[in-house]
C-alpha cells in the first residue's frame, strides 16, 4: 500500500530507560517553561517556542531522539503494557480466543531464557537448504518455497495493492530490493561516515556468520563479497526522489512481458511456489529487475548464497538469542547514534502491535480511546474539510475547471478516524508460549496469505493500513483516505482539555498535512477514485509545478549539522502538505469562538497560542545520526524546519508576531509559497 505519513523515521527502538509498569498521566496543553523568550519569534519561532526545553532535555539512551512523538509513542508502549502484562499473567485464557493469543504471545517474547537456550537453532534448517543450493536457478526455486512459508531471503521486492491505474482492483506490485544500507548511495560515497558505515555493515556481516558456525577468516572474506555484490545491486537502483515519481514507477505487464524484462528467473514457476495466481504484476522499476537478472547469471553461486544466508540471518536476528540482538543493535546504532537498546518489554509490546495488530488493537480501544474523543475528531475533521474547501473556492491561480475536480477529490475523501469498523480476526495464527520463533513465523504466514488473496480481486477500502494504537497518521492516494489512528489522537497533538487555539495548532496540523497531501506533488496526480489519472487543466498544472519548485529551492537552503542542507526535492511532498496544512488548521480556528476573541491565556492571544501549539506540537531533539539518515531517506524535512518553513510562508504569523525585513525568517511577499 502507497502512504504518505506525518512521520517516517520516529527511532529505530523507541522508549525511556524506565520500566515502571504505570502509563503516565498526559502532558500540560502548553509548556510556557520549555520556550526561550530571549530570542525574537520572528529570527526563530521553532527555538523560541522551544528553546529552553531544547538546552535543558537529554535524550535517554535507548532513543535516537526525544519530544513529542518519542513521549507520546513511549507513552503508548506503556499504555499496552498493562493490558499485555494483564493478558499474560492469566495462563487460563481458552485456546484460540484473542486474549490467549495476545498474552501467550507476549509472554513468548519476554521469556528470554528459552530464547537464549534455542540460540540459532531455528534458523538451521532453512540455512542448509540455502548451503545446499549449486545454481543460480535453484537458488530462486528455494526462495519460492521459503517465501511461502514467510521466509523471505530474496532480493524481489514485492506487495499487493490496489492497481494505480484501476483502484477498484488489486494487482501484485513489484519493487526494488536487495540492499541491507538505506539506498544506493551508501554504497558508493567516499566521506569518512559512509566508510565507516560499510564497515560496521560488513563487520555485521562477519558476526552473523560466524554466530552461525562459519570459520571467522571465511566470515571475513564472505562478508566483503556480500557488500561487493550490494553494491552492484545498488547500481540499478533508483534514488530516493525519483522513487518519489508515480508515472516514473508504474509498470503494468502481463507476466509474459516480464519474462521477457528478466529472462534468467522463471517467473511463471516462481510466482507458482509463492502460492501466487495472476496474469499481469506492476512492475515498479523495470531496469532493476533486467539488471537482477543478468547478476543472478553472472555472479558467483557462491556469492548468492551468502547473501541469502545473511538477508535471513538479518532478518530474524531480533527473534533471536541475546548474541544476536546484540550484534543487530551494533548495526542499526550507526544511523541511530543510540547508546543503549531498549528493555525488552519495550521490545514486545512493539512486536504484539505489528503481529497481532487488531487482537491487541481493539483492547488498547476499548481501555484508552472513548466514543467522546472520536466524536471530537469528526467534528475538527470535518471543520478542516470545510475550511479546505473554501481555500480551494478562494484559490487565485487556478482555474475555474480544476477547482472543480479539486472539489470533487475533497469531498470524496474516506475519513477514518480512531479505529476500523470492523477487526480482523487471525483464527488460523497458532500462538504458544513457548515457541517465540514460531509465533512470529505463524503470524508472517498469515499476513501473506491474506494480502496474496487479494491478487486480481476487488479492494476493500475499509482496511487500515496502521494499527489503532499507531503514534502516526496517514493519506493514501488509491483509497483517496486520511486516516488517523487512536494512537496520535492525545497530547501533545489532542488534548480534550486543551483550548481550540492549542487543539486547531496541532492535531488541526495534522489534519490538514493530510488532506493536503491528496494535493502535493504527487498526491495531486490521482483522481477522486484513486486512479493515477491527470485531471488538472495544462496551464494550471505548470503553475502548480512553478510555485512547488520555489518550495524547493527555499527548502535546499536550510543547513542541518553544519555541513548537510535539506533535500528540497525529497521532501517537497511533506513540505507542501505542512504549508497547506497550516493554512487550513488556521482557517478552521478561525470559526471559533476563541479565535474570535481577544482574551489571553498565559499571555498570549488566541492567535499567537495557535503558532506556538503548532511549535510545540514539533519539539523534537534528534541525535546527528538520525539527522543524518533521515536527511538521504526520509521525505520529511527535520522538525525545525517543518515549523521554520510554513511559516515563513504564511502571512498571519507575520501579523499576529510583527515579523519584519529585520528578522531572519521574512520572506518577501512575492517570494512566499501561496499554493493550497
């Protein structure tokens, strides 16, 4: 499934070094203490609104970042750990009810002596049939097998989702893979971080290999032709914004004409062995796959298998003994900066919610999320579209016949909010407690077979793609959808006891970053039904393409660590949906009474309260090595520059904090991004 989210790269383990089996009580609306008065709203709103708390906070060790997402995700974790805590002190729970499932499968994952005890023991099987392997061919025959049985080792990147072309029907979409660093460039850059980030990767390598009985001076070896064959792989890749492109990445073909792309793998075999039944697959990026073939051919059997041994080792060392969890953290702390990992509750309360997803879903709604606070959300839900819609009525750069469409796609838009309708149940997952690994592997198994099912047939767009208790939200583009989990829906984003100024700021933000989004750069490219259609009069999309490339240019000019600057075209897309979702949350306050009024709060009025719980909504302390990841991978630019760049945009804050030639975030008039 396409999705654009508030969020990407939240922390690679999320959590506080506190293991207090309490949830805490939700945060003040407002923090006046955190803001630094001492510098002037107009040279820097995001420190000004959050100075203080950026000097005084340390970021805990198990996190590569801390504020508002990081406490509230923490928050949450917490939160389900009292109903998982609850579920797996019961042993009494009747076999096969959900409350079995969720607790037995909890309990599987916090019982670490048995996991230590099986060490690789549950990974030797599959290896022998990849050490067995001694062509190319069977190679890929052996991935088909395993693939079904949700051991996936393969360097075919694949998903089922509704036809981009035909929304109403889902196709089998393929995608490129094979790479374990976050995209190609990793590979290839010569500065000292780069370096030494293929270093650790191949001293993971090696450990992983040696973890499972190979002879530490061939470990060596291997792992460096591993990284050498990653690297030729990642030659054919494309870049983080051109995979930004939806024309650039939609190839429908029959099965036939794929064989024809890659002639070395049997496509018709393979998709048989995966369970598979389709005549026609998009294709996403046709170079990768002519350029895999060719390396399935040319490349050492040898080399292939040792990259398949470690993409399974890797991809199932965190259901491993201490060992290996300990050599996945090495890895992963290079992007992260983290210094510790998180306890392993932490752990296993983040496993329930991605395994068990509605299990545990609709028992985290049924303690934490109330019919009231899904009543408010309608409502801000709906105030926004209506203030949405009235912005694209006033627009003064579009046709007449585009606003139309516009309207049309606006007032098509699903609305979920909270929770599905209905929960999935997982009847054929078995769960014991003492079968970690085979729990995982049970739920895997599922979760294929069902998205596989869904090949060829209708879509269903009453499916969620997040969990209920998810800190995120998100817009789908083939659904047409803005969907926003319970998670998100609390402090510092939604407090019911906060006033409208603080609310409309930060949860009517994010309401509006995703509404905009179905009119981005490429959110815009998709009709009312889904379908990758272009519905826009030619003039008014190259205007809509002038005043998206001055976003662009305005974004590449904000440095980060000194020496990196932000990708303007990477995140346009996230960009747009914050400079759009500002504008909306603000005409929607606008309908209230306290917008209306002049009355201070903490000394400040309604309007500048609005600014700030927006600021606030984004106080966010990252480590310069997620910094420095998200800047090549993340489409969202860094939190200060997601408050710094709207509203150096926008014409109210400028009037509401007396925003002069003299500060340093004015813009001139002419040169302010005035889209949505």
């Amino acid at each position: 499934m396409k999705q654009y989210s508030l969020l990407l790269i939240l922390c690679v383990a999320a959590g506080l070094s506190s293991c207090k089996n309490t949830a805490q009580p939700e945060a003040a609306a407002f923090d006046v203490a955190g803001m630094d008065t001492s510098i002037q709203p107009g040279d820097n709103f995001f420190k000004y609104a959050n100075g203080k708390w950026l000097a005084t906070t340390k970021i805990p060790d198990d996190q590569s970042g801390w504020g508002s997402f990081y406490s509230l995700y923490d928050n949450n974790l917490k939160k389900l750990r009292i109903i998982l805590d609850g579920l797996a002190a019961n042993t009494n729970h009747p076999k096969g009810s959900a409350a079995q499932k969720v607790g037995d499968y909890y309990a599987s994952g916090m019982d670490t002596a048995t996991i230590e005890k099986r060490g690789s023991e549950p990974l030797k099987n599959t290896l022998a049939k990849i050490a067995a392997v001694t062509t190319y061919q069977q190679l890929i025959q052996l991935m088909g097998d395993e693939m079904k049985l949700a051991n996936d080792f393969s360097p075919i990147g694949y998903y089922v989702s509704a036809d981009e072309k035909n929304s109403s029907r889902n196709i089998l979409v393929l995608t490129q893979a094979g790479l374990s660093l976050p995209e190609k460039s990793y590979y290839t850059k010569t500065d000292s971080i780069s370096v030494s980030i293929r270093n650790a990767f191949v001293k993971n390598i090696e450990t992983y290999f040696t973890l499972t009985g190979t002879d530490a001076a061939l470990a060596q070896k291997q792992a460096a032709q591993v990284l050498a064959l990653e690297t030729k792989i990642a030659a054919s890749h494309l870049t983080p914004v051109e995979l930004r492109d939806p024309i650039k990445n939609y190839h429908k073909m029959s099965v036939a004409q794929l064989q024809q792309q890659a002639p070395q793998v049997n496509w018709p075999e393979l998709f048989s062995k995966m369970g598979i039944q389709t005549d026609s697959v998009n294709v996403s990026q046709p170079a990768y796959y002519a350029a895999l073939g060719k390396l399935l051919a040319s490349e050492p059997i040898k080399v292939w298998k040792q990259k398949a041994a470690y993409d399974y080792i890797s991809s199932n060392a965190r259901n491993l003994s201490k060992q290996f969890r300990d050599t996945r953290f090495d890895f992963r702390k290079v992007f992260s900066g983290l210094t510790e990992q998180p306890p392993r509750w932490k752990t296993m309360v983040q496993s329930s919610d991605e395994g068990l997803k509605d299990l545990l879903g609709q028992l985290y709604v049924e303690k934490y999320f109330p019919p009231a606070a899904k009543k408010r959300m309608d409502e801000l839900v709906n105030n926004l579209q209506i203030a949405f819609q009235k912005r694209i009525a006033g627009l003064d750069w579009m046709s007449d016949t585009t606003k139309a469409q516009a309207q049309i796609k606006l007032s098509a838009f699903i609305k979920k909010i909270g929770y599905p309708d209905t929960w999935k149940s997982y009847e054929d997952v078995t769960i014991n407690r003492d079968t970690y690994f085979e729990n995982i592997q049970s739920i895997q198994q599922h979760d294929l077979a069902e998205n596989l099912k869904k090949i060829g047939k209708p879509v269903d767009k009453t499916e969620w793609g997040m969990t209920a208790p998810t800190v995120n939200a998100y817009y789908n583009p083939v659904f047409n959808e803005i969907v926003f989990p319970a998670g998100i829906l609390q402090s510092p984003f939604f407090n019911a006891d906060a006033d409208d100024a603080i609310n409309y700021g930060a949860i009517g933000l994010v309401i509006g970053h995703e509404m905009t989004h179905g009119f981005d750069d490429q959110g815009r490219q998709y009709d009312a039904s889904g379908n990758l259609k272009d519905w826009w009069q030619a003039s008014d999309g190259a205007k809509f393409t002038q005043k998206a490339n001055g976003v662009v240019e305005q974004y590449n000019g904000f440095k980060v660590l000194d020496s990196l600057s932000v990708n303007g075209q990477l995140t346009l897309g996230e960009n747009l949906a914050d400079i759009g979702g500002l504008a909306i949350a603000w005409d929607a306050f606008q309908l209230t009474n306290q917008a209306k009024s002049t009355e201070k709060i903490e000394g400040f009025t309604p309007q500048q309260r609005f600014f700030l719980g927006f600021a606030q909504a984004w106080r966010i302390k990252n480590r310069p090595e997620n910094v420095r990841t998200g800047i090549s991978v993340d489409p969202h630019s860094p939190e200060e520059f997601r408050v710094l760049g709207p509203l150096s945009n926008f014409d109210p804050f400028y009037t509401h904090f007396g925003v002069t030639e003299k500060h340093k975030m004015y813009r001139k008039p002419e040169n302010r991004a005035r889209i949505w």
